[in-house]
C-alpha cells in the first residue's frame, strides 16, 4: 500500500515544479520593467514573507494560465525591486494594479479568478486611476507628482522637481535631458516632475513662475535651479552647485495657512473687543454723570445749593 503513495507523491513533486518552471505569471524586475509601458499588465506587488500572497499565489497562477494569450499577468516582488514599488506607490502587500495605455488602476475587488476576470474585461474603466509613473520606464527615475503622492517629497530624501505644463515648448525640449540625468543619481536623488494645469494649487503653493521651474529639495526646505537646465548643468548643480543657493523653508500648507488666519483673526477680534469694553468700563468708573444722569429731585436739590443766601441783616427785614 505504500508504493502507490510513493507514486502519487513523486507525481505531485514533478507536476508541482513543472508549473513552478513554466508559470504563465511574468517577473518584472529592474531589467524588463519597460514591459509594464509598453503593453498592458495585471500587476501583483508582493513579497515573499506576506502572508496573504502566499494564499492567492495560486489563484493569480491560475488565472494568468486561464487568460494567456488574451491577458498579461505580471508579479513584482518588493524587496527585491524596491524601485518600482515605489514608483507605483505600494503601501501593502500584495497591492495589485492594471496598467493600460499609460494609466495605473488599482484593483480592490475580491482576489478570485473570476473577479480578476471582470476587472480585465473592462471592470477596471470604472476604478481608481493615476498617471503612469515616471517618463521612458526603464531610461527614467521621474516619478508623475500629484497633490496626493507630494507628500513623499517630505520624506527626509533628496528630490529634484520640475514644474511643468504640457503645452509648454521649452519643457519638452528640456524634459528628455532631465528624465536621462534622473538615472545617473538614481539612490542618491530622487527625480519628479508635476504637471502645474492639474495641480495648481501645489505650484501656486511654490510661488512658480514660469515653466519649466526646478527646485532642489530637503529635509531643511528647498533651493531654486536658476540656470540654463541642461544636462551638463544640472548634474554640475546635484553634484555641488545646489549648495551655492540659498535654502529656503517649505510654504505652509493652505489648510495650515487658513488656520493660522482664523486664529489671527480672532486674536484681533478679542482684542479689538477687549479695548471697547475696557473704554466703557473706564467711563462709567471715572464719569458716572454721563452713564447715569441725574433725576428730578437730585437737580433741584442741587439747584437749591447754587441759590444765593440770605444774610442775617436781610432775614431781620
């Protein structure tokens, strides 16, 4: 009775590293990661130790078989490609995102194949969708900036920003430069770029002028870019010239801004309240005349005081 189980074991070992060598799920990693703009992709962010990735990585084999030829079904493991998860802005694991004709959309449905199935066949039109991150994947550390994912550029790391608009002519002849040099200073600088006609306020926060407008920043604030922004002269700035500028501090926030005014305005409220009441108490206390006026008896009481008296020759007549 043992030979068959031997048999079944040795049949399941065989079958089990088979599908292990021939998964239809594609690895993304720093080499093909260009694939993800190029084409479209199911993309799974996920790392080994996750418990929850574990039990749907056999679903997520399934259905990459089950839609082979139709659909793309990538993985990306995070702590071996910590770049491009944080590019796509994975906070846990797994995270899984379609990524279609320059969009990002982020799955949150049940994790079943026929749930996946919906998403790909046009449920994902209806969800949550953002830029694709960074300019030539692959040739480009620029990470797309929005009013959400700016926050990132307080995280303690080196960023260098451009502030654009896609009309702009004199952006689109410098932005090719600016996406190559982002890959020399990859781990050392990070390199962003927002969009000033989507995201005004965040630009408008920054006092930007004219576009392209670089910034420098730092843990401490931030430094203005004020030359020509080549490739020669920006990596001349990264490389020491940023610390010829002067450093600035980071703009409140306009929610902090609306605050701080409130609070303001009701100091000078209070005071200005303050004032007036102190002017009325001091009145009544140093003019009761004016506050209470006097009465009739009190008026002819003092009226009798202001008569001239008689003499005691004019009171013996």
């Amino acid at each position: 009775m043992s030979q068959p189980k031997k048999d079944v074991s040795a049949l399941v070992l065989v079958s089990f590293v088979h599908s292990e060598g021939t998964s239809d799920v594609i690895t993304i990693t720093a080499s093909n990661v260009q694939l993800l703009k190029d084409n479209n992709y199911l993309v799974e962010f996920f790392t080994p130790w996750c418990g929850f990735c574990k039990k749907l990585a056999p679903i997520y084999e399934e259905l990459a078989t089950k839609v082979k030829g139709k659909h793309n079904i990538a993985k990306v493991d995070c702590t071996t490609d910590q770049d491009i998860c944080q590019q796509f802005q994975v906070a846990g694991y797994p995270t899984i995102k379609y990524v279609s004709q320059g969009q990002v959309y982020e799955y949150q449905g049940a994790r079943e194949v026929e749930d996946f199935e919906k998403f790909l066949d046009g449920g994902y039109q209806s969800a949550k969708k953002t830029p694709f991150p960074g300019g030539k994947t692959g040739d480009s550390s620029v990470l797309e900036l929005d009013s959400v994912n700016f926050a990132e550029v307080n995280n303690g790391q080196k960023w260098f920003i451009v502030f654009y608009a896609p009309w702009c002519g004199f952006c689109k002849k410098y932005m090719p430069g600016f996406e190559k040099v982002s890959s020399q200073f990859a781990g050392n600088v990070r390199f962003g770029k927002i969009n000033c006609d989507e995201h005004k306020s965040i630009c408008e926060l920054y006092n930007i002028p004219g576009y392209p407008t670089f910034k420098y920043f730092e843990s401490d604030g931030y430094r203005d870019f004020a030359v020509e922004p080549s490739e020669n002269n920006i990596v001349q700035y990264l490389q020491s010239g940023y610390s010829q500028q002067q450093l600035k501090s980071r703009p409140w926030h306009p929610i902090f801004r609306m605050v701080h005014a409130a609070i303001l305005e009701f100091v000078y409220l209070f005071l200005g309240v303050a004032f007036l009441l102190g002017l009325a108490l001091g009145y009544a206390f140093f003019a009761p005349s004016a506050i209470f006026p006097p009465t009739a008896d009190s008026a002819q009481q003092v009226n009798s005081y202001a008569q001239p008296h008689p003499t005691k020759a004019e009171k013996a007549d």
